[in-house]
C-alpha cells in the first residue's frame, strides 16, 4: 500500500480516517461518473455498491494492526 506524504502541520480531519475496501480504481470511477453531465441509474446504482463496502478506521489504528502483523510475521 502507498501513501502520499503530507506534512502534520497540513493534516486537518481528512487525514485522520483510512478507508477500508477503496481503492485508486474506485476513486477513479466515482469521479469519472460526477464528471458527467447526466449519470445513469446504472451508474449510481455501481456508485452505491462502491460505496456500501467501504468501512473507515482511524489511522493510528489501521498502523497499529499493520505494526502488529509485521511483528507476528517477522
């Protein structure tokens, strides 16, 4: 997994929350659907699928569990 750099002094609430089950391809697609002028029923009906399984966890915590599991596996 990759994350961008961003400074602390940047962060606000944004940066605070992972989202688990969303991916680059994803973002992608919801934002290409927002782009258009008149999306389809089709289209918010994958959005919403998207959507329904995403769950969000605090970062400090999605690093904790990922620090855990190095260390079992190590």
């Amino acid at each position: 997994m990759k994350f961008d750099y961003v400074p602390k002094e940047q962060w606000d609430d944004e940066y605070n929350m992972f989202l688990e089950n969303f991916s680059e391809e994803d973002k992608s697609f919801i934002e290409n659907i927002s782009e258009k002028e008149q999306p389809t029923d089709e289209d918010i009906l994958l959005i919403d699928k998207i959507l329904d399984d995403i769950s969000t966890t605090t970062v400090t915590a999605k690093i904790r569990n990922w620090i855990i599991k190095s260390k079992r596996y190590s």
